[in-house]
C-alpha cells in the first residue's frame, strides 16, 4: 500500500494467490500510524512480516529458509 499504488483490494488478492502457491511472501509493515492499518491482519497472518527494506533485504540475502 502506497500513494502510488493505494489498491488493498489488489494486494490482499495478490497476496492470496501467492498464499495458494505456496509462495514466500514479504509484507513491509509501515502502516502502523495509518487507519487502514487495521484491515491488513489477514495480509500480516500469512506474511513474514518485517518494518522496514532493511529488514526485508536481510531476508531475502539470508533466504527464507533460514528459520525465518
């Protein structure tokens, strides 16, 4: 979700067929000030959650895999 691209729609239907086919998925959690932070529990329970690239980035260089 962004200003650029504010479809929750779009993300949660994405997000589920990646879910359907067993796909690591990453969710960014930078809404947490936002209201529309409360409708993405569904998004967040089948995501390895981080709050920030950062952390996203050491996950992808470290692998899913590895326990995360």
């Amino acid at each position: 979700m962004d200003s650029f691209n504010p479809s929750g729609y779009g993300m949660s239907l994405e997000v589920g067929y990646a879910k359907g086919k067993n796909k690591p998925i990453l969710y960014i959690d930078n809404m947490t000030t936002d209201y529309r932070n409360k409708y993405f529990g569904m998004v967040r329970s089948v995501s390895t959650v981080v709050h920030s690239v950062k952390e996203a980035r050491d996950i992808i260089i470290g692998g899913f895999n590895s326990g995360v």
